[in-house]
C-alpha cells in the first residue's frame, strides 16, 4: 500500500520515538475534500496521545495545501474509534458510505 500511495503523493505519517514507530496513518486531498484513512497506533502504546497527534499533523498538513474540510470513515459498531475521533473534533454525519472495485 505504502509503494502504491508513494506513486500519488507522501501524505504518510509516523509517530516514532528515538527510531521506534509508535504509530501511522495516511491522508490524501482530492481538491475538494481531504481524508484520513489507516490510522493506527501500536497496542502497548494507545491512551499516551499519540493518535491525537498523528491526526493533528495529518490535519495541519492538509490545511497547508489548501483544504478546508477532512472526513473519514469508520464501521459503525466501532464505537471506541468514534471516541477517538470526537475528541478531535469530529461529529457523525449522516451519509451512506458507497463503494465499487475497479476490476
Ligand atoms: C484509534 C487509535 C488510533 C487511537 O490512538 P491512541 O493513541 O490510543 O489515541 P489517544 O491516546 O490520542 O486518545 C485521545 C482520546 O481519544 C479517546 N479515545 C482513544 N481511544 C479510546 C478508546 N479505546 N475508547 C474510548 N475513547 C478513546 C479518549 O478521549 C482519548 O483521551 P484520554 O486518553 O485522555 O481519555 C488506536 O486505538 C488504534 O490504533 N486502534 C486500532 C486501529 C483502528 O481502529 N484505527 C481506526 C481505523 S478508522
């Protein structure tokens, strides 16, 4: 995935400590609306900061090269991500989520 994104652009975040990957996530801008999407932090390090941190880099990122609004998905049941998400600032909007392979 990370060679495939590298062709589009470098919208890929690492939270490291002294060489350690802690965490990651990806985002991208389409011109109109940016995303967040693979956004994971190592087990043994959650509940430190580090996801908030990650996300507000990607963020900050995005808002440099012009983009103004960020969403992203996640699956419904997953209610702890959506905490996670609510206290950056994110609320639910009401959408249904479509998708279709290229094959
Ligand atoms: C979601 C995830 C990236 C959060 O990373 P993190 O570094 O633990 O998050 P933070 O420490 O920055 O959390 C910030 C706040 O989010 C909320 N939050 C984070 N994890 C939460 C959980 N499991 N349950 C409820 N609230 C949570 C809390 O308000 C937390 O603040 P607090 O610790 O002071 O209470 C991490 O849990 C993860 O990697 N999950 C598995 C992968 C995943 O589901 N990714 C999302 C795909 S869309």
């Amino acid at each position: 995935m990370i060679e495939a994104k590298l062709q589009v652009d470098d919208q890929i975040f690492v939270a490291e400590d002294n060489g350690k990957i802690l965490g990651a996530c990806m985002a991208g801008y389409d011109g109109h609306r940016g995303w967040l999407y693979s956004v994971a932090v190592y087990s043994d390090q959650r509940r430190r900061g580090i996801g908030q941190k990650l996300i507000r880099g990607a963020m900050e990122a995005l808002q440099e090269i012009g983009c103004i609004k960020v969403n992203l998905q996640i699956r419904a049941s997953n209610h702890e991500v959506r905490a996670f998400y609510e206290s950056l600032g994110f609320s639910v909007e009401e959408r249904i989520s479509m998708g279709a392979f290229l094959e």
